[in-house]
C-alpha cells in the first residue's frame, strides 16, 4: 500500500466515521437498544474530530509567514482538545438518554442484525485506527494519533456494549442495556480526559523525549570533535573542550521540533570560523528534524554545563 499523507489519512477517518456512524445508527434503530445508541453517539464524535483534525492539520502544513514566523504546527493541538470536548458532551448525553431508558425499560428487537452490523463497524474502527497510530508516530503528529487511539478505545466499547447488549437480551433484564451505557459513558470520560491533558500539554512547549535529547546531544559533542580533528579547523588547540555546545533546551510543537544551545569557542576565533561550525551543526541537525537555533559566545573561565 502507498504511503499516504496526514490530510489522506484523514480523509479517510472522515469517511470510516460516517461508515461506521451509519452502521451503528441503523443497529440502533432496528433493536432500540440504547447501549447500542451511546456505541453511535461515540462514532458521531469520530466523524467530528476526523473533521475538526482535517481541518488543523491542513492549518498545520501552511508554512512560516510574518504573522507565525515559527510556522502553524501547533494547530494540531486544538484538534485534540476539540476532539476531547466533543467526547465530554457524548458522554453527558449518554448519561441522560440511559437514566431514562433505566426509568423505562424496553425489549431489545433484532438482535442478530444490530450485533451484526456494529460489529462490522467494529472492524473498520480497527484498522483505521491501527493505520493512524503507526502513521502518527511516523510523522510525529498528534491529530493523527489522538484520532487513531480513539478510534482504538471505541473498538473496545463497541466489544463492551455488544456483551452488554447481548446479557440483557438473553436475561431478560433490560436495565442492563442502560447500565451498559453509563459504563460507555464513563469509559469515554476518561478517555476525553486524556485527549485533553495531552493537547494542554503539547501547548505548553513539552521538551523532546528523553532518548531524543541525549541523542542531539551526543551529535553535538561529535560535531565539535570532528570540526576540531579536520586539517585548519583546529587552530592547534591544546584542549579540544575549548570549543563546546552547552545549555542544550528543546521544544516539541506537534510535527516540528526545535533546540537552542550556547557554542563556546576560543575567545580569538574570527566570526567566520565560529559561523563555520554552527552552520554544520544546524544543517546536520535539520537533517533529523530538529531546526537549531545557536548562541556563539567566546569561552571565559566561567563554568557552564556542556552538552559533551
């Protein structure tokens, strides 16, 4: 299969959702079982999210302009959070449609059908989801992830409303159906509230991830030593930690990732030769992803924590 892009992977988790939406809306109508109802409302907030992270992502691929000289990727964040609160508000009309089908129980109709094809949208939410997550990952982007384990979380419930379902039907005791409900209802609300952390925390500026640091890191300190090792470079320094990257800070902002660090250099450096090896440095840097910023500072006998 063709790799595809953010925009068409969420095109195509726009057309699942109503797929699936329709699917698990016509199981509903055929057995009249709320559980089966709350399991739609749920693929009523994937279509929104799908569409709303469409939307930020298209928002989030324009480039830099005077406005957002640092580019448009945090727009991504804001299809999470939308995402989030669209779940808060299913879960709240899930919680009164099923304390009235508690108040007023009916017999499930159509069993077989309805299970049939909520099941079947089951499926697609699978694999569609299972798609964006590896895919969010490859492009380090939240919107496709955040879509992706939702729509993952939804298998799950689907799984548990269909045993639900299915116990009241068998049982005879139609309150399970609405109790099934309230416990999509809460499994959904905790899942929003994950949505929501990540997207606030993703605004906030959260540093790179562990392993992602040490690893700029430890380039930073080859880079030196092997500007320093090249013939005419070195300048016959005495201590090659004369020349160091220090106060290594980074920032993720969804699919981009920036660093800002300090370059010590000898204080009898020419402006050109420090220019030289920051420019090395930012170049091989970009070449992972990660956009540099450098200060050049002449080294004094201050102590400053290296990156080496």
């Amino acid at each position: 299969m063709p790799q595809l892009h953010p925009r068409q992977l969420l095109l195509l988790s726009l057309f699942a959702g109503l797929l699936t939406m329709a699917l698990k809306t016509l199981a509903w109508y055929l057995t009249g079982s709320v559980g089966f109802l709350s399991d739609a409302m749920e693929s009523l907030v994937n279509v929104a999210g799908a569409g709303f992270a469409l939307w930020m992502v298209t928002i989030a691929s324009r480039p830099a302009d005077a406005g957002h000289p640092f580019g448009h990727s945090k727009a991504e964040y804001f299809s999470a959070a939308f995402e989030g609160g669209m779940i808060f508000a299913a879960a709240i009309a899930i919680f009164v449609t099923a304390a009235e089908r508690l108040l007023n129980p009916q017999a499930i109709t159509a069993l077989g059908l309805g299970t049939f094809l909520t099941v079947l949208a089951s499926v697609i939410n699978l694999a569609i989801g299972l798609l964006l997550i590896r895919a969010g990952k490859q492009y380090q982007s939240p919107a496709l992830e955040g879509d992706g384990k939702h729509l993952l979380t939804d298998v799950w419930t689907t799984a548990g409303v269909v045993i639900g379902v299915t116990l009241a039907a068998i049982s005879g005791l139609s309150w399970l159906d609405a109790a099934v409900a309230m416990l999509v209802a809460l499994h959904i609300l905790r899942e929003g509230a994950g949505i929501l952390a990540k997207a606030i925390n993703g605004l906030m500026d959260k540093a790179l991830p562990e392993p992602q640091v040490q690893q700029l890191t430890e380039l930073l300190a080859h880079i030196s030593a092997d500007y320093l090792a090249t013939p005419n470079t070195g300048l016959n320094l005495p201590d090659a930690s004369q020349v160091s990257f220090i106060n290594l800070r980074t920032r993720a902002a969804a699919t981009q990732a920036f660093a800002q660090a300090d370059l010590q250099v000898p204080g009898h450096w020419t402006v050109a030769q420090a220019h030289q090896l920051a420019d090395i440095a930012e170049q091989q840097l970009a070449e992972l992803g990660v956009q540099l910023t450098l200060h050049i500072e002449p080294r004094s006998s201050t102590v400053a924590q290296s990156c080496d």
